[in-house]
C-alpha cells in the first residue's frame, strides 16, 4: 500500500530519471547486501526433525 505512494511523490520530486536510478541504486544495494545476509544462514547446521 505504501508502495504506490512513495512512487507517486518520487516522481513528483525527481521526475521519471530520478525514480529509475533511485530503483537502481537500491537494487544494486540489495545485491551487495543479499550475501553479507545469506551467508551466515547458509553457514549454520541444519536443522532436524525425528519422528
């Protein structure tokens, strides 16, 4: 819901190219992010269920 809206006043503040790279700098920051997180996910053991 609030997507939509934050849209809505970026492009009103920063017009279409502004929207686009804000887009792209947070995807880019995403990515470099995705492994700092998953990594120690993927280090622990995994876990077990018996019965």
């Amino acid at each position: 819901m609030l997507a939509p809206l934050c849209g809505t006043w970026l492009i009103e503040q920063t017009g279409p190219a502004g929207l686009w790279g804000t887009l792209a700098l947070t995807a880019l920051l995403l990515a470099v992010a995705q492994p700092v997180v998953v990594r120690p996910l993927l280090d622990r053991p995994a876990l077990t269920t018996t019965g």
